[in-house]
C-alpha cells in the first residue's frame, strides 16, 4: 500500500510539475507577445547609450567627412516630390561618409518621398555646450545642402544635448538650449525649411526638460527660428505609445501658445505598443480635434503628422505576414487622415 501511494504522490507531483511549466510557457509567451521584455530593453539601453555617449568619436568621423567633403550640390531634381511623405534618416548610420549618404538620399528620392527627417545634435554642433564646433558645422551644411539637391525639403530635429548641459540646473539648461536654436537658425538656417524641437519629449530616454519647463523651450525655439526665417514650420513629435501622452500633449500645447504648426506622433503597433499590437484610434482622434478645431481651441490651425512609425519583424508572432498586414492598414490610415 505505501508503495501504491508513493506511486500516486510521485504521479501527482509531475502532473502538477507539467501543469506549471504550460502556465510559465504560455505566460511568458503572452509576455513576449505584449512587447514589454522588448520595451524594458530598449529603455535600458537606450539609457545606457546616452549615458556612455558617443560624442567624441561622431566627432571625429564628422571631422574626417567634412575634410572628404559631399560632392559639389549640382544635382537639380527634376522630381515632383509628395511634400505630404516623409523619411527619417540618420547619417551616423552611415558613418558620416559622403559617399554612402549620397547613395542614401538618391534612394530616397527614387521613392518620391518630398521631405528628408535629419537630426542637428546639440552635443555635435556644439558639444561644450557653448560654442560651435567648426568641422561639425562644415559638414551639417554640406550634408543639408546636398539633401536639398536631391530635392528634399529639410526637416531638422533639434536634440541630443551634450551631457555637460545634462549636469546643469533646469534654468541653465533652458538659457542653453536658446543658444543652440539661435546658432542653428543662423548658421543653418538656409539649408533648414522646417524645424522639430526636441525628440518625444515626454518620453524617459530623449526628454530632456521638465514637463513644466518643456512648453517654454518650445515657445522660445519657436521664436528665435521663425525671427530668422518666419515661414518655417515648427514641429514637436509626441510618443504615443506611452502612457498619459494625450495629457501630455494638450499641456504642452495650451503652455506653448501658438509656437506649434505641426504636431508629430511617433506610433510603433507591433513594435514598441505593450498590449493591443494594431490601435490607430488614438490618431484618428486627434485628427478630428484637429479638424472640427475652434478659435480658442488647443488644436486649432494645427497640421497633423505621423512622424515616425514602423513594424518589426524579430519572432515568430511577428513576421512577414505581420508586418504586411501593417503596412495594408497603414495606407489606409494615411489615406484618412
């Protein structure tokens, strides 16, 4: 009998051993399936990277392209670009090197895209936090200027400080940040058609302002760009896939005035959304404060962007097949909006 029983103890405890590991599989899967691993990753090193930096070394190959140098901007596109498309590039990818940058925008402009999304970091152009860097600025404006030969009206993101601006009180900071708008809309400013102030400023890796402090930094940067050049666009992007970004949002906008022509939202379904992989409700409903805006409203004589966006593919829940049932429902989003 106590034979028996042990057998039974023994058969019971494996089943129950089995039962766990299909709830632990089955949760984890539906862990990895509600991105937040990924999410948690990318925060931590996104974190990580700004906090090593690479300043010093992007310095360096900036240096070294300014002195190779773009070819001469003859090229005159015959192009007619849709002003209303827009790519995000980022050089660094490509090492700063003008030959592979050229290559870069032709292929860019083959998809007719009217409008190149390009970064002007403050801890490159001046990363002392005071004064510009000489080589850096030769090659921002040999790289903006060949972008305009390929066609493509510039959109320059403002952002990255230097981490010795990151050490300084908010007041500092605030006083800096004028300075650096200031030199980019003068020194730049005939390469640059539209500006975007700071990258998703509500969101823990790329802010870099209270939020009581960031509608201010807006309104400034606004004034100082358009003091140079009064038909530029002034955008911000918002990431939406963070929670309390509509609040955030309309704060942001009723504290900073009229300095905002466009408002950008940065929406990854699938990619960096935790929870439901395919919500584009939230836009479709800016979008129509946007449309049936009032005077007096926060929303009214704003434009609507989808700034950045995209799908990755990197397991079996997400792959090919995901990703194009993306882009169908995509294309009919900026067929609405």
């Amino acid at each position: 009998m106590k034979t028996l029983a042990r057998q039974i103890k023994g058969a019971s405890s494996r089943r129950a051993m089995f039962r766990w590991l299909i709830v632990g599989a089955v949760g984890a899967a539906l862990l990895w399936r509600s991105r937040a691993p990924q999410v948690v990753a990318f925060i931590a090193a996104a974190a990580l990277r700004r906090r090593l930096g690479d300043t010093a070394s992007s310095l360096r190959a900036m240096r070294r392209a300014a002195l190779n140098s773009f070819a001469p901007a003859t090229l005159v596109s015959v192009r007619k670009p849709n002003r209303a498309a827009l790519i995000t590039y980022h050089p660094e990818y490509n090492s700063f090197n003008p030959e592979l940058i050229d290559r870069a925008l032709a292929k860019a402009a083959e998809l007719n895209v009217g409008r190149l999304r390009t970064d002007v970091r403050w801890s490159y152009l001046m990363p002392d936090g005071a004064h510009v860097n000489p080589d850096s600025l030769a090659w921002y404006r040999g790289f903006l200027a060949r972008a305009q030969a390929h066609g493509f009206r510039n959109l320059v993101v403002l952002s990255t400080p230097p981490a010795c601006i990151m050490r300084q009180q908010v007041s500092a900071r605030l006083e800096a940040w004028g300075m650096f708008v200031k030199n980019v809309a003068a020194e730049l400013g005939p390469y640059c058609q539209d500006y975007q102030l700071m990258n998703e400023p509500n969101g823990p890796v790329y802010g870099f302002f209270p939020r009581f402090v960031a509608p201010r930094a807006i309104e400034m940067g606004a004034a100082f760009i358009k003091a140079h050049e009064p038909g530029a666009e002034i955008s911000i992007n918002i990431a939406v896939d963070i929670w309390g970004w509509r609040r955030y949002l309309t704060d942001l906008l009723s504290r900073s005035g009229s300095a905002v022509d466009v408002i950008g939202l940065d929406h990854y379904p699938g990619t960096w959304t935790i929870g439901r992989q395919n919500r584009w409700r939230d836009v479709y409903e800016i979008g129509e404060c946007i449309n049936s805006a009032t005077t007096g409203s926060v929303w009214f004589k704003r434009q609507l962007a989808v700034m950045e966006t995209g799908f990755t593919t990197n397991s079996w829940f997400r792959g090919s097949r995901a990703q194009s049932g993306y882009f169908a429902k995509l294309t009919g989003v900026a067929a609405d909006l």
